[in-house]
C-alpha cells in the first residue's frame, strides 16, 4: 500500500527538478570578475544554494556559507549577478534523471501538480520552459510571489489554497532543510531527494517522512484514494 495519498503534489525546483548549479556558477565567477574577487569553486557554490539568489550572493562574496558581505559591496554586486544570470540561465542546466517518469507518474493518478521555489519568476519561468518543464505544472509559487520565501510556509500553503485542497492532502517533493520546515510548518508530508542542494548536509538528519534517489521510485510510495 502507498505511503503518501495526496491530492496535490508541490515540486521544488532547483535541487530536485534541476541541477541548475552550472549556471549559477557561471554567474557568480562572471560577477567576481567585475568585483575583482577571486573565482570559487562549483563545489562551494552547491552547497551555498537553495535560499534565493540573494543569499547565494552573500555568501559568494565572502566565500562562506555562513557569512554577510559589506552592504554596500552586496548592493552592487546584486544587479552585477542578475544581469550575468539572465544570460547564463539554462545555458548549463539539466533535468535530474527520472524527473520526467515522476511528473508523469503523479499526473497519471490525476492528482493536481505545482512548483514552488525560491528562485524569483523572472529566472523560474524561463528556466522552466528551456528544461521543457513549465507545461507540466498548474501553477508556479517563485520567490517573489509573495513577500515570504520557504522555509516559510506561506507559498506552500498559498499553493494549496490555489487547489482548493487542504494542506493535509498536500505531498512536497523537496531537497532541503527549507523544503522540510516549510512541509511541516504547513501541515504537508514531505519526500527529500538525497542528490539535492542541502549546504552539504544529509538530508535525513532532518527527518522527512521519507528520502529517495530517484523519481522514478515514486509508485513505491505515492498512491491515490
């Protein structure tokens, strides 16, 4: 029998859909040339993702996950990477295998299917239609749709608002310890991609109701009523 009987299945995008990670990388070497800083690794720049660009930002410019630049170099270096980003975006990306078998998987049992990331629209959305991805989706929740980004819960529960489905019928297919908060603060059962962006961590330290490797895995554990 399924684990998980959702009615609506809300999909992360960088991390669990895409690994968006090259071109991310691409636009902060390009922006730490403008900056006269050195280069960083692709290495650091996966494990500094998953908080919006802008904290990508901060912690390129200090080279530290943990770390806050100088407010006015993070001011200019801001539009220096978005306009290094706008290009790059889906320059280098790739969908993650068994993405396309899990999308149809959950669509093949009818349940309602959206995105929801951090990642502001006018990078989602592009990036989205480049991986061949936007059509599969209902709705898209960026990190500009409303004023809170995961791991507040606000866009996972204003997602399910937009179903007209009850947060406790609502599946999260996530990467991270945002996706985990998010889930729980809003009442969502949660699955986490072990190949995701975490800052390095495992996600299973933060106990999501359950981590696989691939999509495709998804009728071992999603059903329908």
């Amino acid at each position: 029998m399924a684990q998980f009987k959702p009615k609506m299945v809300l999909f992360d995008l960088d991390g669990t859909l895409i690994d968006s990670v090259p071109d991310l990388w691409v636009a902060v070497n390009q922006t730490m040339d403008e900056l006269a800083l050195p280069h960083r690794a692709e290495a650091d720049v996966r494990n500094w993702v998953g908080n919006g660009i802008e904290r990508l930002v901060e912690r390129a410019l200090v080279n530290d996950v943990h770390g806050m630049p100088d407010a006015a170099l993070f001011e200019r270096a801001m539009p220096i990477f978005k306009r290094h980003y706008a290009i790059s975006n889906g320059q280098h990306s790739c969908v993650f295998p068994g993405v396309l078998e899990g999308i149809a998987y959950v669509k093949s049992l009818g349940l309602r299917v959206g995105c929801v990331t951090n990642k502001a629209a006018a990078f989602t959305l592009p990036l989205l239609k480049d991986m061949g991805l936007l059509d599969q989706f209902e709705t898209v929740v960026a990190g500009d749709t409303l004023p809170m980004k995961k791991p507040d819960p606000a866009p996972l529960i204003y997602a399910a608002g937009w179903f007209h489905i009850h947060p406790s019928e609502a599946l999260m297919i996530g990467d991270s310890i945002s996706d985990v908060k998010a889930a729980r603060a809003a009442g969502f059962s949660i699955i986490c991609m072990s190949y995701g962006y975490n800052h390095g961590e495992d996600i299973r330290h933060y106990h999501p109701d359950a981590v696989i490797d691939s999509m495709a895995e998804f009728p071992q554990l999603i059903g329908c009523n």
